[in-house]
C-alpha cells in the first residue's frame, strides 16, 4: 500500500504519521506543499497535525490554498481515500472536502492529553476493524478542536451515518471535552472516503506510548 503524507510550513505531525503507516508495512512518501501532484499509484493521502502556516487566519485556511490540495480534491472526487489528523482536518473543512468547521476550544486553552473515544459507526475503512460501541484511548492536542456545524447539517451528518467517534469517558459515556457539537470527534464524507478526526491514532501506535488503540483503527485502510 502506497501512502502520501502532506506537509505544509508548520506541519510537526509528519513523520509520526510516516512511522505508523510504515509500522503496518506500508510505503509512505512525505509530499512537500509546493508539489502539485500526488505520486503515482497511491492509495491513501494523509493531511498529518501541526499548526500549517501557524494558524495565524484559521486554522488550516491557508493550507486549503496550496498547490498539492488541487490535486488532493481531485484524488478525493475520483473515490480515492484521504485522511486528515487534527490540522489535516481542520484544512479538509477548509477546503470543503468534508462538512463543518472548527471554533476554538470552549476552554480557550489548548488540550494535551490522552481521551477516549466511542465507536459510532464502523462502515467506513478507518473503523471497519473496531465495533460499534468499542471505546478506544486516543491523544489528543488541539487549540481549535471545537467540531461546529449547524442544525440541519448535524441532522445530516446522522441521517448519514457520517459521525465515526464521539468523546466519552473510559466506561464509553459521552462528555463533551472541547465544546465539539454533539460531543463529535471524527466524521467522513458521505462517499466514505474522506475522514476527519482531532485525535491522534498515528501516536497511538505502541503500549510503551501508552496506547496502541491507533493500530487497528488505521490498519483499516490496508484491507
């Protein structure tokens, strides 16, 4: 399997996601902003966490803007699989690959830590190998990690079946750790292949870490 990791100025995330894909056997190459397309052959595309361009407008507004995500779009709309991680997701909102936008944490403080997540919905490559209603422990480290979208677009989004993760406690009930509409932690698109999440399953990857819940969530992909 042959991966694409995007990385923008500001991208710190890149090559945790280039040692987890590797981990699972995958060939990964690290694809610089200014490139305008994607290698050949490749199966799944990786917008990775950071701060691109600092973050100075919003969050991965800026980024939408680079060369290579033309032909990410363009990946995206032929079927091809696309995940983006905390940054990457806020610059697939952004780019409008996926539904939604980010608001700054309702805390107004930036978040560091480990937190679970309940499996919401497992018809979709990235949790295919995970249940409905299984708990996993996943980092998390976001300043505008505050998931919003309006009424009728989170109707939508449930009519859908587009939330894959929601925040929970250990024992698997919901709680809202960022102000994130309806405690969402992860969606995709309604085609299924573009996903979006704050956590981090690329550093999840090992028990020495402190989790590798990671594993099987983007081990996913490879079947």
């Amino acid at each position: 399997m042959k991966v694409a990791v995007l990385r923008f100025p500001g991208t710190n995330c890149e090559f945790d996601a280039k040692y987890a894909f590797e981990k699972l056997g995958c060939e990964v190459e690290i694809i610089w902003h200014k490139d305008e397309k994607l290698p050949e052959n490749c199966d799944l595309v990786v917008v990775p966490g950071g701060f691109s361009y600092g973050d100075y407008l919003r969050s991965g507004a800026i980024a939408r803007f680079a060369k290579i995500m033309e032909s990410v779009k363009e990946f995206a709309n032929n079927g091809g699989k696309v995940l983006g991680i905390c940054n990457g997701f806020q610059i697939l909102l952004e780019a409008g690959l996926l539904p939604g936008a980010m608001k700054r944490n309702d805390t107004l403080h930036f978040i560091s830590k480990y937190h679970h997540l309940k499996v919401v919905d497992n018809n979709n490559p990235l949790l295919k190998l995970l249940n409905i209603g299984d708990v996993v422990n996943i980092p998390v480290a976001h300043h505008d990690g505050n998931y919003y979208i309006d009424e009728a677009g989170l109707k939508d989004l449930e009519k859908n079946n587009q939330i894959l993760l929601k925040y929970c406690n250990s024992n698997g009930d919901l709680t809202n750790m960022n102000g994130s509409v309806s405690n969402i932690a992860g969606i995709c698109n309604k085609d299924r292949n573009v996903f979006g999440l704050m956590p981090h399953p690329e550093r999840a990857m090992e028990e020495v870490l402190g989790s590798s819940d990671g594993l099987n969530m983007l081990k996913g992909f490879l079947k």
